[in-house]
C-alpha cells in the first residue's frame, strides 16, 4: 500500500514561490501541505490562505503555530474562514512553543498541557457550531460562538493535531486531538516512545493507536551531490540543536555535542555562528536525524519513519532544487 507525502514550507521561498511549489506538488499527487508559523518571521495563515485560493485538492494544515499568541475564540474563527475558502482541506495544527522565544516575547508557558487541552476543547466546540462557556486555568469563554449572520450555520469539518515532542504531551494528545505531527530532527527510534505515548492516552479515551493520525517532519535533503545535500542539512541541524531544548532533549545526539554547539550558538544566532557550530556536528549525525543524500538513499531513510509509525511523512526541503525532492517522493512512497 502507498503512503502519501506531503510537502512543508516555512520561510525559505516568497509567498509566490510557495504557491507555485504547492501546486506542483499537488499535481504530482502530494496528500498535504503544512506551513509554520516560522519564528518571528512567517505567520502560516496568510500563505495557508494563499493555497487554498489556488489549488483544488490538497489538504494544507498549520504545522503549527503556537497555542499562545492566538485567543482561542479567533484561532475558531479563523479556521472557519479558511475553511470557507476551502472546506474539509484545513487541519488546525497547534504547538506549545518554545523558549528562549517565548519568554523574549513575554509569554510565560506555564501549565502547557493544561493550557492545551483547554484550547483544543474549546475551538473543537465552537467550529462544532456550540456555544460556549468555559472557565479554566488559561481559557475564559462567556457564551461565546460563531456568530454567523451572513453565512450558512454548519459545523466546520477542521481537525485538530497537537505538534508534541514530549512524551506528557504525546500522551495528551493522543487522548484528546485528530492527530499528532511528529517532530523534525529525531531519528526513527524516536517514534517507539512516541507510539506508546499516544497510544496510553488514547486508550484513556476509548480510543486505539489506530485513531490517531501521523504525519511526521522530516528534514529532506535531496541533491544529486551527496556532500552538497549533507552539507545543506547540516545548517539546519546545527541551528534548531543549538537553539530548541525541547528538540535537543529528543533528538538522541550525544549531550557531549549539544554542549559543545551551546557555547557557540545564542539566542537569535547569526549566520557566522551557526557556520561555526556546524563544522561540530559530523555526517553521522546528519544522517541519523534527516533524510540527506541522493534520491534513492532519501527515499530509503523516509521509508524507516514510515515503517516506525509515521502515516504521511511531511518533507521539508532543504536542497536547492525542491522539485527534485518533489519528483523523489511523486506518488507517494
């Protein structure tokens, strides 16, 4: 049976560019596109707008943005307007954030998984056309719905999927959300853990394994020239274990090595300092942690989070020639 692949994007091309590499990939049968929030740089719901507007099958999820900075009544109301434009193809990813951003920004992430199971009720009631009255730890609802005037009153069919790495928040989501978006930057093994997880907290619901949907990132890399496409990962690498604790503490590099890029890497670093830093982090790493190297060699290292669990891998290109990685995964894997 093939497995869909869907394509992810953050901030690397123009808005434009986005638009064209989407219907690319929808033309060459691509399941889904997600687009983040990236950083402090791309908010996911213009470009998610942008591909809905100008495509007619794939599905485009937010992989994630962040359940703090959006009050949960808008991120409802949101949702339902994109999935005005195209309904039944937007899935609501949400994600716990991470700090040093967080904090710089002055959100205090306490009770993250309090605060998440109270914002995925809530949206999940209001695009379920209720109204709502909640007063919890973080969300304060008096009353409240979509209140249509001008448009048909319906449910809106928007998933929810929780972005978790850790295995607290693994486990809540699978007790409570549509699926779980598997992390970027962990090798194969790190599923194992991750399944157990999920699968504890949705037998607290009733539920199996079996219904909890899996997409996963996965940094893919794919060059004709092997050292290029490393080398091309390896940035990355450098820069999110240097800089994300939530990734490091998940991602099964040696702590000796995250050590050693934390005295190089701060808080946003520059690109001379994640150049440095990179030069620690040897290929084995890469390897271990992304999908890198010629075609037939990604799609092989793809196919291991599938056979560990992953449903749809979602691939995000970091090689210069993304319809090349597109045309290695046509059709799915």
């Amino acid at each position: 049976m093939t497995t869909p692949v869907a394509l992810y994007l953050q901030d690397a091309h123009t808005i434009t560019e986005g638009i064209e590499l989407v219907r690319y990939a929808e033309d060459k049968g691509f399941d889904a596109v997600w687009q983040a929030d990236s950083r402090l740089v791309r908010d996911a719901v213009v470009p998610m707008a942008a591909f809905g507007a100008t495509t007619d099958r794939i599905k485009i999820g937010s992989g994630v943005i962040d359940c703090w900075t959006r009050n949960p009544a808008r991120l409802a109301s949101t949702f339902s307007t994109l999935d005005d434009l195209a309904p039944g193809r937007y899935i609501c990813g949400l994600g716990a954030w991470w700090d040093p951003l967080a904090s710089k920004v002055g959100i205090e992430r306490l009770r993250p998984l309090t605060v998440m199971r109270e914002i995925v009720t809530v949206v999940r009631a209001l695009l379920n056309n209720e109204t709502v009255t909640f007063d919890g730890y973080y969300v304060h609802l008096d009353g409240v719905e979509l209140d249509y005037v001008y448009q048909e009153r319906r449910p809106k069919q928007v998933p929810i999927y929780i972005g978790a790495t850790g295995m607290q928040m693994m486990e809540l989501t699978g007790e409570i959300a549509d699926g779980a978006v598997l992390n970027y930057l962990v090798s194969p093994s790190y599923n194992t853990g991750a399944l157990e997880a999920l699968a504890r907290g949705a037998a607290k619901a009733g539920r199996t394994i079996d219904d909890i949907d899996r997409p996963q990132l996965v940094v893919c890399s794919v060059d004709r020239d092997r050292k290029h496409a490393l080398d091309n990962a390896r940035l990355l690498v450098t820069q999110y274990l240097g800089q994300q604790p939530h990734i490091m503490k998940a991602s099964g590099v040696p702590q000796e090595l995250l050590d050693e890029i934390g005295t190089v890497l701060t808080w946003p670093a520059t690109h001379d300092q994640v150049v440095a830093a990179s030069k620690m982090v040897p290929d084995e790493i890469v390897q271990m942690i992304t999908a890198s190297g010629e075609p037939d060699e990604v799609r092989a290292k793809v196919a291991e989070y599938v056979a560990t669990g992953c449903t749809c891998p979602i691939l995000y290109p970091l090689a210069d020639d993304v319809r090349l990685m597109i045309d290695t995964f046509a059709g799915g894997i």
